[in-house]
C-alpha cells in the first residue's frame, strides 16, 4: 500500500496519537501483519508546517532509506492523448 508522509507509518509513534487520531500505518498494523511505506519529499519547513509531525523515527517505521540525491525520471515513451476526456475523480469520484 502507499500512502503520502503523515498517511503513514505507525500514528502511536507521533504526535497525532496525543489526538486521538489513527493513520494508515496503524491500521495496517493492527489488522494485517502488514508494513506501509512512505515515500518521502523535501518540504521546505518554513512554508509547509503541515506536512511534519513530531516522530519517533524507530516507533513509526520498519526501516528508513536516505538518498541525498536524486534525478528525474524520463518517460519509457509517449503516451497517445486519450480518445475520450479523463473524468476529474477527487474528491468524491472514487
């Protein structure tokens, strides 16, 4: 399963506990034996205050992976333009 930065990760192990909140990553491990991953991006802290929640790091996730740097990835090949218009699925198209 994947879920976006506060989505994820064991929610007893952050400050959204002290909420009475759950996450994805709790359910996950209370229902299933399951793990969830994050898959992590650089937020600016000064102008993106919503997107950081107090963590243990070693509570909330099974393992962590660092990569200082990265590229952008490059298309295999072009996409034909749909035939037909895409339909807007948020937030009640699901």
């Amino acid at each position: 399963m994947w879920a976006h930065n506060t989505h994820v990760g064991d929610a007893r192990a952050t400050d959204m506990a002290q909420g009475g909140m759950d996450n994805i990553g709790l359910l996950m491990r209370q229902r299933l034996p399951g793990r969830s991953s994050a898959i992590g991006v650089v937020y600016d802290p000064d102008h993106e205050g919503g997107n950081y929640v107090p963590t243990r790091m070693a509570g909330r996730y099974d393992a962590l992976l660092w990569i200082p740097e990265a590229t952008a990835l490059r298309p295999l090949h072009h996409e034909q333009r749909p035939g037909e218009p895409e339909l807007e699925t948020e937030p009640t198209g699901f």
